[in-house]
C-alpha cells in the first residue's frame, strides 16, 4: 500500500482548524522561508564577524574579559 500523500496527511488537522489544506500549506511555507531567511542572515553575521576576527578588526570576548573591563571600571560615574 503507498504512503498517504501529504494533503491527506494535512487533511484532518486542517478541517479541525477550520483551514483550508492550502492555506495550512501557505502558513507553514511562509514559516519555513521566515526561518530560512533569518538563518541566512545568522550566517552572513557569522562570516563578516570571522572576516572582520582574520583581519584584526574584532574579537571574540569572553566573560572573563568583560568582568575584568567591569571590575577595572571606578566605582562612581
């Protein structure tokens, strides 16, 4: 016997949502290209981060360093 296809995979929850399968289908794919673009934005930030880390321009801190720029602060402002 061959597998259920996806729409009558989508069926019963769709109608129990009162969805049509096409629109559950538009609102996961628009979920779904959401997702993918902001990971490829994490993944730009991470290269131009790396870029910027290989010519000297940043770098990576630690919690160590911020406590020890936190501690070397005076007391008062």
């Amino acid at each position: 016997m061959p597998p259920p296809s996806l729409a009558n995979i989508v069926h019963d929850p769709a109608a129990a949502r009162g969805e049509t399968v096409e629109h559950l289908a538009r609102r996961a794919l628009a979920r779904w290209v959401t997702e993918a673009i902001e990971d490829a934005e994490d993944d730009r930030a991470i290269r131009d981060f790396e870029a910027r880390e290989a010519r000297g321009e940043a770098r990576l801190t630690d919690r160590e360093d911020v406590k020890a720029e936190w501690d070397a602060l005076p007391d008062e402002v």
